[in-house]
C-alpha cells in the first residue's frame, strides 16, 4: 500500500515543504535545523508515499541495528499530511516493521511529537505503536506547560522574584549576544552537574540564523553584565524554553523570575496557546528533579509528558 523510499539530500525541498503543510511538524524537523549534526548519526529518515503523494515521514538514524526518531531532536514522531487516517497509519507501521526487518534492524526507539505541537489531533501513531508494533513505554519525562488562555495565578514566590530583581536595577531584553548567555550557561551547567549544553554556541548561532523567528534569546542584565538568560523556541503552538540560566549573581537577584514576567505577562501575553517550559527529569524519567520543576510550577505551568516508545522487529 505504501512506497517507502528514504530520505537523499536531493528530496530536501520535498521534505521541508512537506513538514511545513503537515499536521503535526515544527520547525525542528526541517531539514536547515536536522541537518546542524549530521555528522553525528547516521540518518535514516524514510518517507512514505500512498498513490504517488507524499503521505507521511519519519526523521531517523540507525545505530548498532537500532532505528531512533531521532537521537538529535527532544521529540521526531512521524509527520503526517492532514488526511492521515488511523486505518492506514496502522498499515504504514506494519509495512515499515516489515521493511526494517528485511534491513536487520532488531529494535526501535521512538519519541512522538507531543500533543501541545500538533495543529490537528495527531495521535494515530500512538495507537499504531499499540495495536500493530506491541510498543512498551521505555521513558516518561515530565514537561511543564502554561495555557495561555487559562493561566494559574502565580506563586507568591515567584512575584517576590520579579520585585527583588527589579529593586535591584536588573534589565530585561531581548538579545542576539549569544556568547554573553553561553558563558554564563556553559559555568552554571559546569559547575552544577558537570555536563555541558546540547549545543556549542557556534551551533546555537547557526541555528538561530537559519530561523531567526523561530529561536530567540532573552538575558537580565545589571551595569552591562549579563547574569540569567533563555533560548526560545518559538512554534505556531508552542514557545518553548530551549535554555534557561542564571550565574550565582543572577540566581541572588532573581533574575529568572524577571525574565519571565517580561515574555509572558508582556512580550507575549497575547499568544495563542502553549507555554512549554521543558523537562524537569533525568534518567529515562526516573529521577526528578523537585526544585526545577517547583520553579516552573510557580509560574503556573503544569505537567505535560514527553514519552519514548520502544519494540522489538521480529
């Protein structure tokens, strides 16, 4: 029923605007944006055609026999044209488990796009993965997300915040000085737990060239110092906060809290639907992290999940 063909860089205008009309795709799955990493996986992305027309698509790599959806990108589900229907997104799974075994891939890995991103209920992948695939739910991360139209009055803790940065001469803009907020994430990430940010500010630069209205950058600043910022990422549904970080002297005065209070009781109070503030978990969803996801609660985001699906090809 299906043609599945995979994804060669000469499909690249196929794909984008394909993501672009599609149900349920952001601009994270354009291939500008997929393609900063490439060197780091082995793409494997298919796209699947129903009478000749581009019905639906999977960004991929393909790792020690295992296909991801994908290992570069937080979520990459499969992208579905608007008249995607459950029938034959069942057919399109058992078609492709049948490819994938005939390629020995032994198992698969796959992170949906959540529900807060779709335009159009999108949701027929997750009862393929029950019905057709057997899929088990391997990772739960929990997310917190405001809804602009029916916000949940702050916690007092969280308007202390604001005040005391403000009494304190802190400044709030928005900014394109991305090396001013990486060195500031870079020791805080350092310090903290040892790791260092997804991405380099090189990549972060690019990135934000590419799609200079998709990704923004907010920072606090007192005497010309930057000391907190955050990175937006800005989808037709969703602000998300890629980063968010404060030095010592940042986290003293409460400069988080002033950030906020600039993008979402100003700068885009009138949005249309989701704040997402991103996942307060670690370890497969296992450890959660109670004094993150507390600081997102006081703004009164509340709990969305970023699931991951795995089955067995046999």
């Amino acid at each position: 029923m299906f043609e599945i063909t995979r994804y060669t860089a000469d499909r690249k205008e196929e794909w984008d605007g394909f993501v672009k009309t599609s149900k349920n795709g952001t601009f994270l799955l354009d291939r500008n944006y997929m393609d900063y990493h490439s060197t780091r996986f082995e793409d494997h992305s298919l796209m699947f055609y129903r009478d000749g027309r581009l019905y639906a698509m999977l960004p991929a790599n393909v790792k020690d026999g295992v296909l991801y959806s994908h290992q570069g990108l937080t979520y990459g589900g499969l992208v579905m044209h608007e008249d995607a229907s459950a029938a034959n997104i069942a057919t399109l799974f058992g078609e492709l488990n049948a490819l994938l075994k005939d390629e020995g891939i032994s198992k698969v890995v796959y992170k949906p796009t959540p529900w807060i991103y779709h335009l159009l209920p999108s949701e027929e992948d997750l009862y393929a993965l029950f019905k057709v695939c057997k899929a088990r739910v391997s990772a739960r991360d929990i997310s917190s997300t405001i809804i602009f139209d029916n916000r949940i009055k702050w916690h007092r803790d969280r308007r202390y915040g604001v005040n005391k940065a403000r009494n304190n001469g802190v400044s709030v803009r928005r900014s394109d000085d991305l090396a001013a907020f990486w060195h500031v994430l870079d020791l805080n990430l350092g310090n903290k737990y040892g790791v260092k940010p997804v991405h380099t500010v090189e990549e972060m630069t690019l990135l934000k060239s590419r799609f200079p209205d998709n990704i923004l950058l907010y920072v606090a600043e007192k005497d010309g110092e930057t000391l907190g910022g955050t990175v937006l990422y800005v989808t037709n549904q969703v602000i998300h906060a890629q980063y968010i970080s404060a030095s010592p002297e940042g986290k003293r005065l409460r400069v988080i809290d002033a950030i906020y209070e600039v993008i979402l009781n100003h700068d885009f109070a009138d949005f249309r639907l989701y704040f997402d503030f991103g996942k307060s978990t670690e370890d497969l969803g296992t450890y959660l992290n109670e004094n993150l996801i507390y600081q997102k609660e006081g703004f009164g985001a509340r709990g969305v999940c970023y699931d991951t699906y795995e089955w067995d090809i046999s």
